[in-house]
C-alpha cells in the first residue's frame, strides 16, 4: 500500500461526515477534524512509519496533499539518516 493510500484510509476512519477526500481537502474546514482528531491522525500516521512531526511540519500538514508529502518526505529523511 503506498504512502497516500495509507494516510487517506486514516483519515477516513476519522471522519464523522461523508465527503470524497482529496489532496486539496482541508482537514479541519472540508472534512471537519477537530484539534483532537488531528492529534489523533498525525500520532497513528507517526505510529505506522515510526517518524515523529515537529510543530511546524504539523502546520503544514492540514490539507491532505501537504501531510502524504510530509509523510513522504520523512520516510526520505529517515533512510539517509
């Protein structure tokens, strides 16, 4: 399963409205997370690929398409470390 596919079914399991998700999809304005199920998401996606988020990458992570990237780009991170 790819990095997209893994975090778009986190979201879903998450979500408590029906709405197609998309790179664009806002976590909190469009699927309607709240401060405590952003947590919740970033914690389990940190979780699954053993990365841990800084402050500032977690603000840059509310809309899908920037979190698959963050995603991406800490896995890079971590097989050259």
């Amino acid at each position: 399963m790819t990095v997209r596919e893994v975090v778009i079914r986190k979201i879903e399991k998450n979500l408590f409205v029906s709405v197609q998700i998309t790179e664009e999809s806002n976590l909190y304005t469009d699927l309607g997370y709240d401060s405590l199920s952003f947590i919740t998401l970033l914690q389990e996606i940190e979780d699954t690929y053993f990365i841990i988020f800084n402050i500032a990458e977690m603000e840059m992570c509310l809309e899908v398409g920037y979190l698959i990237a963050a995603v991406e780009n800490k896995l890079k991170e971590t097989v050259y470390d």
